[in-house]
C-alpha cells in the first residue's frame, strides 16, 4: 500500500472506533431542575440531564454552581431535584418564582 492509502486507512479506522465509542454512550432523555445551596449559603439553580433523579442529585453534588448572589461555589448540599416539565414545582414557592424568572 503507498503511504497515502495507509494513512486514509488509518483516518477511517480511527474515525469509526470514536463513532462506535460515541454510539455506546448514551445521552441523558431526563432533564431535572435543583434547588441547592452552595458553599457560601446562598440557594443556586441547576438544570441537569440525567438517565434518573439519584443520577441528577449525584452530579448535582459535584457541580460549581453560580449562587443567586453571582458568585460562583462548589455545591454544599441539594435541597430538592424535581424532574422538568411534567408540570412539577419546587416546594420552595418563593424559589419556585425564581427560577419562572430566569427562563424569561
């Protein structure tokens, strides 16, 4: 084979191994909306995609999230996780408003 052929050779194999790869990992059908506090104790907002709730609260609770104040902190604890849509609430009326604000 000349050196051209080999290398597009080469190309298509690596190429379909990271097709393969990426056909393997499935991406998340479930979005979820979190009321956490972060660790400066302000109350952040995360929406999340996720195969399930124990899945969201898991990447919830490695998150960096921008606090209601801007400042930016590492998750400290959950408060809720709802999953979107499906005409679910946060219990937290107040936070409930909030969060309606933001998707205007």
């Amino acid at each position: 084979m000349s050196g051209h052929v080999m290398r597009l050779s080469v190309i298509v194999g690596l190429l379909l191994v990271a097709f393969e790869a990426a056909a393997v990992k499935e991406i998340p059908r479930h979005s979820y909306k979190c009321q956490l506090v972060s660790e400066t104790g302000s109350d952040a907002y995360l929406e999340i995609q996720a195969h399930s709730l124990e899945d969201a609260k898991r990447l919830a609770k490695s998150a960096s999230v921008e606090d209601r104040e801007g400042l930016e902190a590492p998750v400290k604890a959950i408060k809720e996780c709802i999953e979107a849509g499906h005409s679910t609430y946060f219990k937290d009326s107040e936070f409930q408003r909030y969060t309606e604000r933001l998707a205007q």
